[in-house]
C-alpha cells in the first residue's frame, strides 16, 4: 500500500518537484509489532529540514494517523518510507506556484540480509574514487537568441 497525500495510489504527478528536481526529503521508519519507532525524532528531523528548505509543514497529526495505520501492517518487523516534496507547481527551480506539499507513505518488509548484518557484522572501506565538482557560472545577461 502507498498512500500519496492521505489517498491510497501507486502514482506521483510527474509534475511533482520530488520528481523533477529532487526537491523534498525523506527518512525510513523501523516497525516493530505494529508501531513505528522512534516516530518523534524523524518528525523533529522531517521539521528541521523542511524549515531549512522552506517547505510548508504538513498537518502532522495526519501523517503520524496514516504512518501509523501503515506500520500496522507488521506483525513483527517492517519498513516505513516517507517523503515530503515540495509538492507540483512552477516551472524550472523557483518554488513559486507550490502552495501544498507532497506526502508520500509507502511500506516494505525488513529486509532479510539485516538480519545477518546484524549477527557478523558489516566490512567497510574507503573509496579512492575523487568526485569531480565543476562550478559553472552562466551570465544569463550575455545570452543571445
């Protein structure tokens, strides 16, 4: 089941900027027995960072109801996505024209291999693979037709 915008459905607007421009965010939700963890630091989080990006909030009493009726879903483990957009509107980066954002829920089981993870253990290393970062200033005065 994925609920988008308090509405059970399996499609986003394409139109949506999580989808044009990866303008929201999101956090994965552990369900243990039916109940999502720690459900009041993913919202302090989910706060903080849609301030920092100047998304309108959602009417959180609405999400933690339907991420909640979602988790219920899980007799033992699960998992829980939810992504905030800004929501559809404008064209190209200006946020103007998105006056609501976007709610996204979706679940999934615990994935299995956690499970060994969690018993050995995980390796880690370092990538040597440098990252190349252009900055790339265009003076839209100096273009022509």
């Amino acid at each position: 089941m994925t609920c988008i915008n308090g509405a059970e459905a399996e499609y986003i607007a394409v139109s949506d900027r999580a989808m044009q421009y990866g303008d929201g965010c999101f956090s994965t939700i552990l369900v243990e027995q039916g109940k999502p963890r720690l459900w009041p630091l993913h919202q302090a989080r989910f706060e903080k960072t849609l301030a920092a990006l100047s998304i309108p909030m959602p009417d959180w009493l609405t999400v933690q109801q339907q991420v909640e009726r979602i988790a219920a879903n899980f007799a033992s483990k699960g998992v829980v996505k939810l992504l905030i957009s800004r929501g559809s509107g404008g064209r190209g980066y200006s946020p103007t024209g998105c006056e609501s954002p976007s709610v996204v829920i979706s679940h999934s089981p615990f994935p299995n291999h956690y499970h060994g993870w969690q018993q050995v253990g995980i390796e880690l290393g370092v990538c040597q693979q440098a990252l190349a970062f252009h900055l790339c200033w265009l003076d839209l005065n100096t273009l022509t037709d």
